[in-house]
C-alpha cells in the first residue's frame, strides 16, 4: 500500500441510486489500515451495494471512492484491484474440482506463484481437505474456500459481505477467529459486513452503523457504551423525587417505586443515599442501569423501512 495513505478506504459523498431512489446516501466512510473493521446495518440498508462499490463492480451515482491511497476509476481500477481480496454474497467454486484445483484456477487467472496455493490452504486451515472434492464441502469449508480465494496474491485489503451468513455456530467460530487473525498474521485490512451486532463486536477494532443507506455511526464500539442511568428503589418514588427536587438534585424520571437520576461520582451516590436514609425513607437497590450494545443498535437502526424498489437493490 502507499506509505503515505492515511486511509485503506475512504469515501466521500458517496451514492447510490435506483429508479430515482438512493440506496447509497452520501457516505463518508474512512477505514484505517490492518484492522477489522465491521459493517453493520439491518439486512436491505446498502452495506452490499457500497461493497459492490468499493469494489468497481456498481458504479456510483454521485460520490468519490479511494481505495489503498488511490481514487477509484476506471484507469486506476487495474492497478488498484490486484491488491484487494473479495468476497461478495456466496463463493463461486467447481463442485467436481477439489479444494486445491479450485484455488490453482484461481492464482493463474490472478498470476500468481504455485506455491500461495499451498500457503492459502493453510491459513484458512484446509490443507487436510485440500484434496476433497469441493462438492463434499461443509458451508463452513466452502466460505473459508471462498476467503482462501480472495487471499491469493497477498491483498493488502480484503472484503468480506457476511461472510458467517447461514453457518452454524462452529462455522460462526472458525470464520470470526480467521478474521481477527488476519491483520496480525498478514498485515492487511478486512472489512466485515453483517446484520447481526454480536458477530461484529466479537471481531471488528472499529465499525460503521448503516441504516437506510445513511451512515448513523462510525468509530470504536466503545463510542457505542451508555453512560447509564442510576436507578434507586424506595419506599415512596413520588414522594422523595419531590424533596430531592427541592434539595437541587436531578431527578429524571419517577416509575412505581423507583427514581432514575443521572449517573453521579460515587461520593456524591452516598450523599444521595444518607440524604434518603435521614429523611426516614426506605432504600432497597441502588444500581446503574446501561442499554446493551444491542439496545442501542436497535434503537438506531428502528426507522421506517425502505421502499421495496429500494430494498432488492441493496
């Protein structure tokens, strides 16, 4: 890759329409080199169409594509594709060629030494099998077959658009620990799509939140963390909202019998508490209550759904 690019993808404005209808929505995405990064969204949201993008195969309506420090164009894509490894929707093999027959069709289409089939085998651990028809593959050996594939060359990115889709939770697990391997192993940056949150907080150093073909969110997961709200159970809610109130504490909300405040320092929490206690009142549970990672995804993501046009495009 360039030294000099401070970005393996970086897009600008970028979009994407059908019939009129934008799939793609004036993305701005910038991914760091050799890490994971996790592309998240609901399923129909644009995450294949950007792929497609990032990848010279959907030309773009509007919006800049630059991939290894280079913008992407019809000229620059010979030079700048060789170095990307991809893998979109379901690998393409020949069911009465063995794993390794497969790959060596594959690296002489690509060019490449005989001897990276062999060294592709092994990192998706499938030389045991590399002589297994490909037909009598699991889904699980078929998708590492596919990754396998895009491996050959030593790309300095790869794109992978759900890559765990349908797999069991073995197949899950041989996938996901790959994917994080592979910046370590190979030096290279992965982009991993996928619907599910629990996949790509397993696996992804950062992640970007799609939704609608717009860009909700873009960073580490940690950006994602609630900051919580702290919750006291008590005797009488209404009752002591009201003298906290009058005392100038924050009282956000009042439910049943308990009181949502904001999350204060703990020295404060034990003043809150004996202020309680001294007025005679009851004080049963004090906790801080945070939404999960999957609530707050949710949340971002329950919008009105696309149009049906819009949907099969994406």
């Amino acid at each position: 890759m360039n030294q000099t690019a401070q970005w393996t993808i970086r897009t600008e404005g970028l979009t994407k329409q059908y019939r009129g209808v934008a799939v793609v929505d004036d993305l701005h995405l910038a991914v760091a080199p050799q890490q994971v990064f996790g592309f998240l969204g609901p399923n129909g949201a644009g995450k294949s169409t950007t792929m497609k993008m990032l990848l010279g195969l959907a030309r773009p309506t509007s919006g800049t594509v630059e991939v290894l420090g280079e913008q992407l164009s019809s000229r620059s894509a010979k030079r700048v594709l060789p170095r990307v490894g991809s893998l979109i929707e379901a690998p393409s093999f020949y069911g009465h060629l063995t794993g390794r027959e497969n790959l060596d069709i594959v690296r002489r289409i690509k060019g490449v030494p005989a001897a990276a089939v062999d060294e592709a085998l092994a990192t998706v651990r499938l030389s045991q099998a590399a002589d297994k028809l490909a037909r009598e593959y699991s889904l699980g050996m078929k998708q590492r077959l596919g990754i396998a594939m895009a491996l050959l060359g030593n790309p300095e990115l790869l794109i992978l658009d759900e890559p765990t889709n349908g797999l069991d939770p073995a197949g899950i697990h041989e996938i996901r620990e790959l994917i994080k391997s592979l910046p370590r192993t190979h030096g290279l940056t992965v982009i991993v799509s996928s619907h599910l949150l629990s996949e790509i907080e397993q696996m992804a150093d950062t992640i970007g939140i799609i939704n609608q073909g717009r860009l909700l969110y873009q960073g580490p997961l940690s950006g994602l963390e609630d900051a919580g709200r702290l919750v006291v159970t008590i005797d009488d809610a209404e009752q002591t909202a009201a003298m906290l109130l009058a005392q100038g504490w924050q009282v956000d909300h009042v439910q049943g019998s308990e009181i949502t405040l904001p999350v204060y320092e703990d020295s404060h929490v034990a003043q809150l508490v004996s202020t309680i206690v001294h007025a005679g009142i009851g004080v049963y549970r004090v906790e801080i209550r945070r939404r999960s990672l999957e609530e707050k995804f949710l949340q971002m993501t329950e919008q009105t759904p696309m149009s049906d046009a819009a949907l099969a495009a994406a």
